[in-house]
C-alpha cells in the first residue's frame, strides 16, 4: 500500500540523518521543507522531499496538503490512563488549600484511584482506558508510554498492566507499558512501608516479568512516597529482570531521585519541578532524559521544573503530559506543547523536539517514531489550513489537526 501526501505547505521534523535525541543547541534545529510531499508504503515513511523533485504520483491514494502543514506525531512518555475515577473532588480541596501531600496522608489521591481500580473489573479498565486513548490520537499522538500503579496490590497492579497489553494489541498506537507499583504507600502499611517495597521486590517483579508484562520498572522517588534506599532496592530488582529504570523525582522536593536515576541507568527521569545545580550536573554526559511535565505543574501550582536551564547546560529535555485522574486531567499534547513555550520559555523549534523526538527516546522508540525519516514508522498528522508551525503553540485554546496517520493508515 502506497500513499502519497503532496502539495504540503511545510512537512516539519524531517531528518535526513536521524538522530535518537537532540540536546542543548541542537534542540533549536528543526528541519522542515517548503511545499513538500511524502510517501508512505507499507506503514514506513518511503521518501520525501520538495514537489519539484517528485518524479511520479504512482500511489494507490493521494492525500492534497494544500495549505496544511504535516507534522510527525506527538510522542507522550509519561501517561496513567488505566484508571476507573476522575477526582475532581479532590480539585475542590485543591482550590480550597489542602496541599497534594496533605490529601495524599488522608488516603486520597493514588490510593483513591486504587481503590476504584480494585473495584472495576479488566473489561470496564480496558474500555475506559481505549476511549482515553482515541482521543489522545486525534489530538495527535501516536506513541505513547502507560504507567500501571493505581493498583498496590499483586492482583490490581496484574490487572492494570494486562490492559495496557490490551491495547498495545488491539490499537495502532506505539505503546509502552511501565510497572510503577511503587506508586504509592498502602495505608495497612504506613509506618512500615519496607513491608511493601518487599512486596514489590519478591512478589510482584517476578509476577510481571513472568507474563512480560512491563517494558520498564518505576518508582515515586520523592518526599513522603519512596525513599532512595527504597528506589535502589526496586530498581536493581527490576534490572534483573529484564525491565528498563525510570523514575518519578523531585515534582515535591529534592529527593536524590535525579541521582539514584542516573546511577541505575534510567532511560528518563521525569517531573523535575524541584531542581539544583548538582541536578542538572549530574546528568550532563549521561544517557538519562530529563523530562517535564507541565499538566502537572499547572494543575497543581507547583514550580516549573528549570528546563530553560537544562537546555542552556547542554541537557535534552523532553515534555510529556502526564495524563492522570489527579494530577494532569489531560493528554492534549498541543497543550504540552503551548505550555513548553509560553511558561518555559522554550522556542517553537525547541518545543516540538521536546515533544516528537526527545519523548520518543524517553520511552525507547526514537528509532521507530519521534521525525519524519526514511525507515520510521509513519506516524503523522496533517494540520488545519495554518500559516506555519509557530501557530502550533500559538494557538493554545484549539485543536489544529485535521487528519491523523498511524503506521500509514488514516485514523
């Protein structure tokens, strides 16, 4: 099957030498063509390049660009989409005062989620979860990482990730699935949480690991979750078992999340609102994504996580959305993407690698997804009628895509 975009105004995110992230200076480059065309055979990007080059139409269809502008699909590294309850009562208290910290003590916020995901069975998580996920794709994303960890049991963490096998099976969207069920302290084990982390350690690894279930192994790194003993416990389990380290740090305080990150390889660590100089050198010269995630900091008033200051360090910086019942109610990566420029101070070009290719490498596929290459899979979408891919953050309130392509197919 061939298919032929032509007559675009601008295609965005070419590579002619792909690259797996981009980092400091190069974060500003991002490569584009002038009316352009593409073609896509068999769910791969064949070629691409200016209309005046292209020598033939022989395509079984042709999709006319004109006007539009072609982008390659967002890539969200950081989503919790299994769940069965939004909370918005616990935005009232927000908006009244009581802190996330303070909600989290009284056994809301993760264990409330918890709690309505043991009561749901997988057929109702897995429904839930595809409707999420379809309206994510027609904001335009087309890769996207899962966390489980509103579970906390052997049986509900199980059940979680086997939903996220689901959908890596029945929907076209790139997935990959990450074991956080150390997302959270149980209250049976308050006081006594290294009861749990064995729990974690000795029961549910080997459970996940044994249906692999789990691309990757993750941990909540912060003041008043898990500590850094905790982390290093979890994570070297995980290794052993196949599963990639990533890490939730420093969205409370400084944690030593950053650094227990980095020591144990973590392919990103994400959130980052609370950061120092020792942070930002301690990730310089490694393969460690740092990752923000500006749903949450917005939703919850919390500091913006230093990305400006990472950048200008030399660092590759990712945005994902976070995607969660109570900490980031959305997964509009256009909204990621506004947020990038317009509170971070990130260029549009700096932005959408932030939000395309450095996401993708944090969640391991930069080489599959993330820019439009020759080889990658053709994930894309075609915009609205715009004047040019500075509108894309611009024009926060709306949504600009018109068309959306996975593995070559329309959606």
């Amino acid at each position: 099957m061939r298919t032929l975009v032509k007559n675009i105004k601008e295609l965005v995110g070419v590579e002619s030498t792909p690259q797996l992230r981009k980092q400091g200076k190069e974060m500003a480059v991002l490569e584009a063509i002038k009316d352009a065309y593409l073609l896509v055979e068999d769910g791969k990007i064949k070629a691409f390049g200016e209309m005046k080059d292209l020598k033939e139409e022989n395509a079984d269809r042709v999709v006319d660009a004109t006007g539009r502008l072609v982008f390659p699909s967002f890539c969200d590294s950081h989503t919790h989409i299994v769940y069965a309850n939004s909370r918005e009562h616990e935005f009232v208290d927000k908006i009244r005062g009581l802190s996330y910290e303070e909600i989290a003590k009284r056994g809301g916020g993760i264990l409330n989620s918890a709690k309505a995901t043991a009561a749901a069975s997988e057929d109702e998580l897995y429904d839930m979860a595809l409707q999420r996920l379809e309206g994510v794709v027609h904001l335009g994303t087309g890769a996207i990482e899962i966390k489980s960890g509103y579970g906390l049991t052997t049986e509900s963490e199980l059940k979680l990730l086997r939903v996220i096998r689901r959908l890596k099976e029945t929907s076209p969207v790139t997935i990959k699935s990450n074991f956080l069920g150390a997302h959270g302290i149980p209250m049976e084990y308050r006081g006594h949480q290294e009861d749990y982390v064995d729990l974690v350690i000795n029961e549910m690894i080997p459970l996940v690991a044994d249906e692999g279930l789990a691309d990757f192994i993750d941990v909540f790194c912060d003041q008043g979750f898990f500590t850094v003993e905790d982390t290093a416990r979890i994570l070297e389990a995980g290794i052993k078992y196949g599963m990639k380290p990533k890490i939730h740090a420093n969205e409370m305080a400084v944690s030593g999340g950053v650094q227990v990150g980095v020591k144990y390889g973590a392919i990103s660590v994400d959130h980052l609102e609370q950061m120092g100089d020792a942070e930002i050198e301690c990730l310089k010269g490694t393969e460690t994504m740092p990752t923000v995630l500006p749903g949450c900091a917005f939703f919850l008033n919390l500091p913006l996580s230093p990305a400006r200051r990472m950048i200008d360090a030399g660092l590759p910086v990712a945005m994902a959305s976070d995607y969660n019942p109570g900490t980031s109610p959305s997964g509009n990566m256009q909204l990621i993407l506004s947020m990038a420029c317009i509170r971070y101070r990130l260029t549009p070009e700096e932005a959408l690698n932030a939000t395309t290719l450095n996401t993708a490498y944090a969640m391991g596929v930069s080489r599959e997804v993330g820019s439009i290459a020759v080889g990658k899979k053709a994930n894309f979408y075609v915009t609205k009628p715009i004047a040019s891919y500075e509108y894309m953050p611009y024009a926060y309130g709306e949504n600009k895509v018109e068309r959306v392509f996975l593995n070559g197919a329309e959606i």
